[in-house]
C-alpha cells in the first residue's frame, strides 16, 4: 500500500471513529426525547415524563432495536385508578418504527418488561366512593401490616372497621381480603367477611400500558402501595399475594 493510500485509509477509518462516537451520543438521547412525545399520550400522564433510551450500538436505534428502555412517568391514569408514579423498565425490545413515527407506540417484538405502579391511599378511596361506595361511608387506610376499612352505618350509630389486607387478585385487579369485621368491637362471623371481599376488587387496567404486563406482587406502606408487575406475569399468572 503507498503512504497516499495508508493515509486515506487512516483518514476515513477516523472519520467513521468520530462518526460512530457522535451517533452513540446523539441518537439515544434523540430517540428519548422522540418517545417521550409519543408515550406521553399512551399513558395519559397528566405529569411529567422521563424516558431513557440504551442501545449498543447506538445506530441500532435507526432500525428500531432497543437495548433497555426506561419510562418514568408521574400521574398516570389506568382506567379508573389514578397511578402516582409509573416505572416501566424493557429490555431487548424491537420498534415498529413506521407506526411509531405516526404518533402510535406499537413493538414489533415486546422484549421483557418490568413495571413498578405507585397509588396512594386517597386513589383507592376515589374509586371505592366513584363505584363501590357512592354515599362514602367507608375509607381505606394502609399501613404495612394492615389495611383496615373504617366508616359507619345509620349515620355514627354503627361504627365498622374491617381489617384485612391488599392482595394481587390476577394480572389486572387488586383485592381487599377482610380477615376480622367488627361492629362497636363485636367481631362478626366468617360468613360476613366473605360477603365484604366479593365486592371489593380495584382493576389495575394495565393493558392500557404500550407494553404488555401483568401484576405479580405488592408491598405496603403508611398511605400508599407499590404494585410490581412484568411480561412473565401474563404467561405464568400472578399468585395472590
């Protein structure tokens, strides 16, 4: 090779370098910006919006392979349930590009994906009072260890507290489970408290998400919950817990 060519070949294998280094830098935070656009009106979030776009190499991102993405999104609402806070994480996920220029979020190949929901207490008591308890006699409260249900009947004449706890009914509903009913401190029979439980059932309407998931698991804490769910919980079935 004569030192004109060895030069050129330098010339352009550094210009491809400096290429690949700028695409690696642009392009993610290009394609985060483009899919906050767009998952902003998937999810119907009244709040902000945080997306995070990986893919090595970044050029992969033009044909619409994505490595992880990651979706935060504040005030986001499933159906009837206001969702506080939702973290979507999706590894190895394939983009229809076509739709989702057309303002459409759709996949070609979902990947794998894990979701975090938090809801408040004041959440769960919009729904009970919108659907289950319109004259808002009762109110839920969470805590760690119990979620009680508290109110009364004939105005304060009948104080009701009924404790129980938070559980994941299937892939798209949570269920308060009553475990003791008492009315001015008398516990009522078992009887009654599978009549509380049938009614009780708040959907998690997570096939509104633009990934397909399914709830596997809850944790408590003083006034609100985080729901976990993921794509395996569609395929496995999510165990009440």
């Amino acid at each position: 090779m004569s030192q004109g060519a060895a030069r050129q070949a330098i010339w352009i294998g550094g210009l491809l370098v400096v290429l690949a280094l700028a695409a690696q830098l642009l392009l993610p935070p290009a394609a985060a910006a483009f899919l906050t656009r767009v998952l902003r009106d998937e999810v119907g979030a009244e709040g902000q919006v945080r997306v995070r776009v990986e893919s090595v190499p970044a050029v992969e991102l033009l044909v619409g392979q994505v490595d992880r993405l990651q979706v935060d999104a504040q005030q986001v609402r499933l159906g009837e349930l206001a969702v506080e806070t939702l973290l979507l994480d999706v590894r190895g996920l394939q983009v229809d590009l076509l739709r989702t220029f057309r303002g459409e979020f759709a996949a070609r190949r979902p990947g794998t994906a894990r979701a975090r929901l938090v809801l408040t207490e004041e959440a769960l008591n919009e729904y009970l009072w919108t659907h289950l308890d319109t004259s808002q006699l009762f109110r839920i409260h969470i805590s760690p260890s119990v979620v009680t249900l508290e109110g009364s009947l004939f105005g304060e004449v009948l104080p009701v507290r009924v404790e129980g706890e938070l559980l994941v009914a299937d892939a798209a509903h949570l269920r308060f489970q009553p475990r003791r009913v008492s009315v001015r401190e008398a516990q009522l029979p078992e009887a009654i408290l599978r009549v509380v439980g049938q009614e009780l059932l708040f959907p998690v309407v997570v096939e509104d998400l633009p990934l397909p998931i399914g709830l596997d698991g809850l944790t408590l804490a003083d006034g609100w919950l985080v729901a976990t769910g993921s794509s395996e919980a569609l395929t496995e079935g999510a165990p009440g817990r």
